[in-house]
C-alpha cells in the first residue's frame, strides 16, 4: 500500500509545490492544474489495471477510491484550493502592491501594476495573474468594495471577460476569466 501512497503523493505534490511558490507563475500553474486533472485519469487507470493484475485487489481498489474521490475534488474545487494556497502564501506580497497603489494617483493606476497585476481606474479592483491557460484564466482579485459579490449577472459589466468567482477570504476572490 505504500507504493499506492507513493504515486498518489507524487501526483498531489507536483500542483501543490508550484501554487504554493512565493512568486506568480501562470504559465506553470496552467500546466500544473491540467497535470492534476489528466494525471489523476491515468493514475484511476493504472489502479484499475493493477486492481486486475495483481494479489492486492483491496489495496489496489482502496487507492482507486482515494484517487477518484481526490480527482473529484480537485475537478469541483481545484483552482479555489490552489489559489487559497497560492493566496496564503502570498498575500503580504500583494498587499504591498496594494498599499502602493492605493497612494497613487488615479490616472496612474494602471501603469502602478506593471506587470505583477492588473487594475482599472473605475473600479477599486486588483486583479493577480494566478492561472493563465488558453481561453481561460482564473486570477486572484482583490475587491474591498463587494462589486462582485452585488450581482453575479452584473459580472460581465465589471469586466467583459469575468464570468464567474469564489470568494476566498475578507476581501479576496478567485475570479474565473474567459473568452
């Protein structure tokens, strides 16, 4: 059972280092989650085989259940629980931009980002770049004012390319962006 154990540490672990990193990488991220997701699809598959192959059928099946029931999870909950790690992690980071943008002039907000984030000058929103994939890029946002939690319809007046969220914390949201 140990060697079950072992194979389904090695898959958990590979996304949990990357979003637990103390710096933005959405291009890893990307690769991390679909790694998660298509990895968790080969591992139930080379349970099954194993389940039919070996002596070991309880141990072969019990990792079975645990890597379906984890590849469930992560399918539901995978960018939220990733982006509270990576949010854990990094947040005081992130409030220092805050507080640097805070003290900037209107006009200027957008460029007070560069590249870290993302703001509008409208809006008191922050966006962090957290996962960026093709079509689809959920991001970590900072929003004081409740904008997102008002109108989930509305959500495409704040930003044409929002569709969803999940509130994370006080004042953090994964908002989940899409073409």
């Amino acid at each position: 059972m140990r060697k079950y154990f072992g194979w389904i540490s090695l898959w958990l672990a590979i996304p949990l280092t990357v979003v637990s990193l103390p710096v933005d990488v959405p291009g890893l991220t990307c690769l991390a989650m679909l790694y998660l997701y298509l990895g968790g699809v080969c591992l139930a598959f080379v349970f099954l085989i194993l389940f039919f192959l070996t002596r070991k059928k309880p141990q072969a099946a019990a990792a079975l259940l645990i890597v379906v029931a984890l590849w469930l999870g992560s399918i539901w909950n995978g960018f939220a629980i990733g982006a509270r790690i990576h949010l854990f992690v990094n947040e005081e980071r992130y409030a220092a931009t805050i507080r640097q943008l805070h003290h900037t002039p209107v006009e200027e907000k957008p460029k007070g980002c560069g590249s870290d984030c993302f703001t509008d000058r409208k809006l008191p929103l922050v966006t962090f770049h957290y996962c960026h994939c093709m079509f689809y890029w959920p991001d970590i946002v900072y929003d004081p004012s409740g904008a997102l939690d008002a109108n989930r319809s509305d959500l495409r007046k704040l930003d044409f390319y929002l569709h969803d969220y999940r509130h994370l914390t006080t004042f953090w949201y994964i908002g989940y962006f899409g073409d």
